[in-house]
C-alpha cells in the first residue's frame, strides 16, 4: 500500500510500507518540515484502517523525512488560502479528516511508536501523542505554537494539555513554548529519550515487532528547566483567567515572568481566552468529546479575521507584525459564540 501523491506528482507525501511485522510511516515533505497535507491525512486514514485489522501488523513507527522536522503542523497556509477563497468545504474536509486520524491512533490497539527527532508542532503532535511511544532526542523540539496564528491547541492536544502536570499543559497551550526532547520527557509531552545516534539502531530493533525494545534503548532524564519553572508556572496560569494570568505575571516581578508576559502580548488575544476556555472545559472530556468540540471551534475561529492575519504574519509574509482583532487582552469582551 502507498499513500496519495504530493506537490510534486514523484514520490508519496506519506510513505507508508510493510516491513516485516511493522507498518512504517514516512511523512515526506521535508521543504515544508513535513508539515500534514490532504493526502497525507488520507494516507494515515488509510494506513490505520489497514493495519489495526491485519493480525500480521504487530506494531506501527511514524518518521518525519529530512532530518531536520518530523512534523511542524497542519497545513495551515492552504487552509488559509481556502477560508480567503470562500472554499469552507475544503477547511471542513481537512480538520474533519485529521482529527478522525487522531482518534484512530488512540484507538488503534497496537503499539504506534513515534521517532521525533526534530520540529514536532501541532499537527505533528496530533499524530504522536496519541499513540503508546512518543520517542524523542536531543534534536526534538515540541510545542504547540497555535495562539501565534489564532488557532487554539486542537488535534486532541486539548484533551492531553490539561492531563500533564499542574499547569504545564495551559502554559504549552497559551505561550507556545518549545520544549527540547528532555523537557517533553519530564512534561509528559514524550515517554521516551533516545539519543539521534542510536534511532537508527532502534529503528532496526523495531522492526523485529517488539516495541519493548524502546525501553533498551531509551535513557534517564534528569530533571531540567521545565521543573526549574514549574512553580511559578503553577501560580501563575492557575490564576483562573486571562487577565488573571496576566496581572499574577506582572505581581512575580521575575525576568521569566517578564519574558512570559511580553510573549502572550504577541499571541492573538482571542486565540488566548479560546485556549483558555477549551483547556477548562476539555479537562473534564473524552478525547472524542474534545475533538467535536475542537471541529466546532475550527468552524469559528478560521473565518475570524484573527486566523487569515496570523498565518500571514508567522507564515506568509513572516514579518511577525499581526495586527489582530480586537487588538489587545484588555479589549477582549467574550469568546463564548466561538464555542457555538
Ligand atoms: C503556529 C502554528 C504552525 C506554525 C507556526 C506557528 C503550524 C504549522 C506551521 C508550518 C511550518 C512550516 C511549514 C508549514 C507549516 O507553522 O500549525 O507548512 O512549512 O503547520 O507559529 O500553528
């Protein structure tokens, strides 16, 4: 079985291949840091459908191409270009689509073992950190940036964000902060550290349909920067809202704190009390309860002006001046309507 065609009508934007007792899984736009088009979504629909029926596939190892990325997202720009041409079947098809990926991995059954070594973002988390093994090395860098685009943490991240500890996954969600392999471990982002030099080695070891192999290869994580942070972190972002967040940060009077502030004064301010919101209610959902109410919000936030603006600036023209709607935190009135 091979996946949809890409960009370029060559080689598949999703590899996906039998080796073995093992399905593997090649996302293959390394020019666009693997970031999830159409047919790759199609491609992992296909794939899970396949392999969770076939007794011979033991396990599943998803890769990103090029060695610099495994997956830096959704492909956000087309779904740009398609809410600006009025085309909201195609916005519909893609979030639909995806998000049924994100449960099929949940719900798949087998060990699914994610090797991430590079760029993880959004789109790219949506298809590790539902499965049993998110692999990460010192190359890894993790985040879910989406407030920089007036997105919110979908792909089942809002089910997964309020489950790590204390207010970490609210802190992800609203800065965007990149953690490093180690500090994915220590969140809970990731389960497993493996050094670059020896994922080829484990990429072997796998293939045998053993995913307790992963344990051999993986190594100790001393505790970093994430626990370092973690209860200024709690104190501040379980203030209880937005503007609390805001005012607990400016009371720390700590350079973190600082640094905190003015990166949330970048971030669409609708897209924080979006986050905010979904975050509290979504700690009290299923996956699937997340996921339909993450399709609502697409179907709301993408035509607020806020989306189009954000991709612009952080994608487009990468001139990261956003001019959002309404301009600041303190003018935001509600965000219930967006929820539907
Ligand atoms: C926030 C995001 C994304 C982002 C940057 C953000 C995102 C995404 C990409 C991305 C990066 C490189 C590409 C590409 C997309 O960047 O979701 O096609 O080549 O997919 O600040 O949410």
């Amino acid at each position: 079985m091979t996946a949809a065609a890409n960009d370029a009508a060559t080689e598949p934007s999703l590899i996906a291949r039998r080796e073995g007792p093992a399905g593997t899984l090649l996302m293959n736009r390394p020019r666009a840091l693997n970031a999830l088009d159409q047919a790759m979504i199609d491609g992992f629909g296909a794939a899970i459908e396949e392999w969770k029926a076939d007794a011979e596939v033991e396990l599943v190892v998803l890769e990103g191409a090029g060695g610099k990325a495994f997956c830096a997202g959704g492909d956000v720009r087309a779904m740009r270009q398609a809410v600006l041409d009025g085309d909201h079947d195609t916005v519909e098809r893609f979030f639909t689509t995806e998000y049924a990926v994100n449960q099929g991995i949940a719900e798949f059954g087998k060990p699914w073992v994610s090797l991430i070594d590079g760029v993880c973002m959004g789109g790219g988390l949506g298809v590790s950190v539902h499965g049993s093994h998110r692999v990460v090395s010192e190359n890894a860098l993790l985040a879910m940036p989406e407030t920089a685009i007036a997105l919110f943490p979908d792909v089942g991240t809002s089910y997964v964000l309020p489950r790590l500890p204390g207010k970490l996954g609210l802190w992800i969600a609203m800065t965007g902060a990149r953690l490093k392999g180690p500090e994915a471990v220590e969140a809970g982002l990731a389960t497993h550290f493996v050094p670059r030099a020896s994922l080829p080695a484990l990429r072997e070891a796998l293939l045998t349909g053993d995913a307790g192999v992963v344990e051999r290869f993986a190594q100790p994580v001393p505790p970093g920067a994430v626990a370092a942070q973690r209860p200024a972190i709690d104190r501040c972002f379980g203030a209880g809202s937005v503007p609390a967040i805001i005012a607990a940060l400016e009371a720390e009077g700590t350079e973190w704190a600082a640094s905190q502030l003015a990166i949330l004064r970048r971030m669409s301010p609708t897209s924080l009390f979006v986050t905010h919101e979904l975050l509290a209610r979504a700690a009290k959902m299923s996956l699937r309860e997340c996921l339909y109410t993450e399709l609502c919000l697409t179907r709301t936030v993408t035509v607020h002006p806020d989306f189009a603006e954000g991709v612009r600036s952080v994608l487009v023209d990468k001139d990261g001046t956003a001019r959002w709607t309404p301009p600041t935190i303190e003018e935001v009135q509600t965000v219930e309507p967006l929820f539907g």
